[in-house]
C-alpha cells in the first residue's frame, strides 16, 4: 500500500500506524458439535450469526468439519459480542409485523 493518508491532527501516514506490524493473526472461536462429539476451532468466515427479536431467534450456525452436519446453537449477549467483534458475518431478522 503507497497511500499516505494522513490522519487529521495527528498527521499519521498509513506506512506508520502499520510499520510495526509483520502479520495479522486471525480470529479462531472454539466450538463443538453435538452430533459427532467432536471439538475444534473455527474462523470467523465458517461462523454465521443470526440476531432476531428474541433470545429464541438468536443463534449462531456453522458446518461441523468433521462429520459435515449443520449446527446450529442459541447466542446469548455475550456470545453475540464476541462473534460480532470476531467478524463473523451477521444477519439481523427482522419480525413482518
């Protein structure tokens, strides 16, 4: 990247903020899958979270790597910010009321 994009009244360039940094490492989230008993880690992208209205219609969903079924799990409020500070893609339901 070559942008110097300076940063208002600080005036840092992009190459600065970034200089000290040699990689990135990605966001696992441990789960297990009840069908096969089998624990593993996930990254954000095989992770799906879906916040309804209700506790009821909020849950994360994922393929489990080993046996290939679809899970799928309630989130709670501190399961939802986690996931959603991970990056996991998030749908907002909406009620058609």
């Amino acid at each position: 990247m070559s942008e110097s994009v300076t940063s208002g009244a600080m005036g840092m360039t992009v190459e600065s903020a970034f200089a000290g940094m040699t990689s990135v490492t990605p966001v696992v989230f441990r789960a297990g899958c009840p069908d096969c008993r089998e624990r593993f880690e996930l990254t954000a992208s095989a992770l799906r979270l879906a916040i309804g209205a209700t506790s009821r219609t909020t849950f994360y969903s994922f393929t489990c790597p080993e046996c290939g079924a679809s899970v799928r799990k309630p989130a709670g409020e501190r399961i939802v910010e986690l996931l959603t500070g991970g990056g996991v893609r998030t749908l907002r339901l909406h009620s058609t009321l």
